[in-house]
C-alpha cells in the first residue's frame, strides 16, 4: 500500500518514527513523508526510497501559512494517491484530517504524543485544542494514545469507527543502544568528559522552552548546592529559552555547577556517566527521554506531570513532585544524594519496568494495529 506520515515539523520524524516507517518499508509498502523541514530527515529513510514533501505546517493552529499548508497537503493526498495515512503532532494532523475528510477510500490514523489539554492546563489550550481534536475524530479511523490519561479523552471523541482506539507503550526505546550502567564505564566516560569521580550528576535531556521547565531544577540546584558542592546538573537541547536560563544560572551564581550542552547526539554515554535524571516538565505524552534514563538504570525525580507519573511511581523508581515544588524536588535529590541504597533500589526497579517500553515491543504493538486498515 502507499502510505504517508506526517507530522508538523521533520524533528519527530528523525527522533521518533524511523522505526516505525521501517517496520513498513520492510511490509512492502511504500512510505512518504509531509512535514517542515527544520532539520533535514535522516539520510537513511531516502536511501530506503521515501520521498520527503515540504509542507509548511506551523505549530501555532492560529498561523496563517497553515492555510497554505493544508490546500498543499490535499493537492498531494490527491495527487499521489495515498491510501493510508499516518499523522503525528496535533496541527498538522488535524489540517492533514480536515483536508481528508471527504476521501472515503483514505483510511487516517493518528498518533496522539500527548495532547495540548490535560489535567490542569490553561483554560486557552481546552478552549482550542479540545474542539478541534473533537472535531477531527469524526474523520480518523484509528487513533493512538501513549498514557492513560489520554487513553481515557479519548474515548470521549466519536470517531468514524467503534473500538478503534489503542494505547501504545510509548515510540519504543532502543535496549541495544541505552544499556544499564556500569562503574567501569561510568568512570571512564568521566574521565573522557572531563568529571569527577565525585562529582554527583545529574541530567535532564530536553528542549529549552515554557513547558519543559528547566528554571524549576535550576532553582533546585540553587537550594542544594551548599549542601553538595559536587552537584553539577546536565541540560542537554537548545531552545526558545536558552538565553533565558542562561542568564538565570549567571544571575544565581551557578556556572560551576550547571552546564548548557546544547543539541547533543551522544545523550546515551551522558546518561552512562550520571548519577540521577531529572524531568521538570509541565506536560508530557510519554517521554523518551526518562524512558532512556530507565534504561540506562539511573534513579529519577520528575514532575507529577502526565507522562512523567506513568512512568516513575513515587518511591517506587524515583521521586514525583509538584510540578512547581522548588524545595520538594531540591529535598528528592537530597535524599538520592544521601542514599546509595534507594539509589540502587530505584536503579533495579527502572531496568524492570522499562522491558515493556522496548522498541521490539512497540513495533509489534504497532504491527497489530497496522493490521486492521492495511
């Protein structure tokens, strides 16, 4: 079958669906892609014969070129003959569904990465997002969820077909590539680094923007630091906010203990060489990056966000937090400091749970999905 991904902008595409799109390719079918192109997509998907369309989609559902991109977007579902479609991200999915809504013969399926409203988001993102993902179910026969919360919307939402809502355990994580940690390797990526043995590290690999809400470890490190002077906290991503968080750390006096890393493709032996992971996030689907923390065995403290609490229980395989707990989290990751013990506790029961995150189980979750529209 000839099938189309897409998503708003080629980063999800790279970071996440290389996979999935290989799981197809090796089906028999033939897959493009439609998105915006920030970063090129990954020389790989060309080599195996996907073509790359550029549609320029924005994330804000209010910008005008996303008009533009949705008159393009159906010129080539007609053009091309697409007969399933995959879609990732919100505004590109619902253009993409909208644009659809009237070719009986395209079968749509949609990955909800977490939706905009949530429990306790702005009031704006409800009054936004929840019409139009209400709206656009009408036209999607499947759509697929990563945690329960969204599970749990969803089925509020009346799409073109009963029982064609699925949860999936998140876009799969590659056990190959994040491996448990060990004190040999630990130190000797240390050293490769440039850290201490001593040194007590953290790192929380994520865009540096509102949501992901890096201030919040920033003020933590602020309150602890005193009591650990070895602390030294990894922000690893770029980001609308980087200035910002930057002059933040200047400002409070932390140069030595908080290090801006910037885009970085090395984040596995980062998380080999750290001793804790930190998520601060307001909101999130199911993320990737505490699910790799969990593969690599390093305890965790997270915000009690969606996402973050389906996967870290607290005092189970780390701590959770209020989402604005400055001094709730800055005491989690004193305990952890103090405690090799519940470290180590953490660590066994994270290398557990992440078994069912495995990129081999997803695909065969997806497989099974697939099954029903190709």
């Amino acid at each position: 079958m000839k099938i189309l991904f897409v998503t708003t902008i080629s980063n999800a595409i790279n970071a996440f669906l290389i996979p999935h799109i290989e799981l197809l390719l090796k089906q028999g079918h033939e897959v493009d892609l439609a998105c915006n192109i920030v970063r090129e997509v990954s020389p790989e998907l060309l080599r195996l014969g996907c073509k790359v369309h550029k549609i320029c989609f924005q994330r804000s559902p209010l910008k005008k070129d996303n008009y533009t991109a949705y008159k393009k977007i159906k010129r080539l579902v007609l053009s091309e003959g697409y007969e399933v479609i995959h879609t990732h991200t919100p505004v590109a999915s619902f253009l993409t569904r909208l644009a659809c809504r009237k070719m009986a013969k395209v079968k749509i399926l949609y990955t909800a990465h977490g939706f905009h409203f949530y429990q306790g988001a702005p009031l704006k993102n409800w009054l936004i997002y929840y019409p139009l993902e209400k709206a656009a179910a009408r036209w999607t026969d499947s759509l697929i969820t990563m945690n329960k919360e969204d599970y749990k919307l969803a089925h509020k939402f009346k799409l073109r077909k009963a029982k064609a809502i699925h949860k999936v355990n998140g876009v799969g994580i590659d056990l190959q590539k994040f491996v448990p940690q060990t004190l040999a390797r630990k130190r000797e990526l240390r050293k490769k680094y440039g850290y201490n043995d001593d040194d007590f590290i953290l790192i929380y690999a994520a865009e540096l923007n509102y949501n992901k809400h890096q201030d919040l470890l920033i003020k933590a490190v602020k309150l602890v630091r005193n009591k650990m002077p070895g602390i030294k906290l990894l922000l690893a991503g770029s980001g609308s906010l980087a200035e910002q968080y930057k002059k933040q750390v200047k400002r409070l006096g932390l140069e030595e203990n908080i290090s801006f890393l910037g885009h970085r493709d090395d984040i596995a032996a980062l998380l080999l060489l750290s001793d804790l992971a930190v998520s601060s996030s307001r909101r999130e689907g199911l993320p990737v990056n505490v699910m790799e923390a969990m593969a690599t065995g390093l305890p965790l403290v997270v915000t009690d966000s969606r996402g973050n609490r389906d996967l870290v229980s607290d005092g189970g395989n780390g701590y959770v937090v209020g989402i604005n707990d400055v001094p709730g989290f800055a005491g989690a990751i004193e305990k952890l400091y103090s405690s090799a013990e519940i470290r180590q506790r953490f660590s066994e029961k994270s290398l557990d749970l992440v078994k069912r995150y495995a990129l081999e189980r997803v695909k065969e979750e997806m497989k099974e999905i697939y099954a029903h529209y190709l």
